[in-house]
C-alpha cells in the first residue's frame, strides 16, 4: 500500500485506483471498506498539502472555502448513495468510472 501512495501521489489521482485493488483484490476488502480506507490514507496526504500551501501562502481562501463546502456536501450525498445501494453498486460504478477513464486516455 506504500508503494501504491507513493505511485499515486507522484503520477496523479487517476493513479490512486490501484489503491482500490489492492485492498479489494489482495486484502478482501469490500468496495465500501476498501473506499474509506482509501480516503483516509488521502486524507493525511491532502492535509499535509494543504498546510505546505498554506504557509506558502498561495491558497485563494475564497476559492477554498467553496471547494471545501461543495466538498462535504459532494462527499456526504455520495456516502449515503454508497451505502444505501451497496458494494455490488459501488464497485459497478468503479468500474464503469475506469472504463471510461481508460478510453479517455486511450483516445485523446
């Protein structure tokens, strides 16, 4: 899993996926179990960003307080679609969702 966060955070987030499969695939995580696992471990990677950004000063604090409430709001309606349609919907609409990201890189 360290190698897959550090992979993430160095290529980008289309890379984080990987985290999904590892904790399913090896760990046999359900895709509800697997999700926040991943959330957490970006959670502690997105916190340290954003203090480095912050004492560089180079957060537009309008802008943040916006993406951080559209955030919580985005965040808690899909928690609650996932957990009311279950694990065979979420890995469904992972899959769909790296299909499409995978055709996207592929043809562009």
């Amino acid at each position: 899993m360290l190698f897959a966060s550090i992979l993430a955070s160095a290529v980008g987030s289309g890379v984080a996926a990987v985290h999904m499969f590892i904790l399913v695939g090896f760990f046999g995580m359900t895709a509800l179990k697997a999700n926040v696992a991943k959330r957490a471990m970006q959670l502690v990677a997105t916190g340290l960003s954003v203090l480095i950004f912050v004492i560089a000063g180079f957060v537009d604090y309008k802008f943040a307080v916006v993406a951080l409430a559209t955030s919580i709001f985005g965040g808690y309606i899909g928690a609650h679609i996932a957990i009311e349609k279950g694990n065979k919907f979420v890995m469904n609409l992972f899959a769909a969702m790296s299909l499409t990201m995978a055709l996207l890189l592929i043809f562009r």
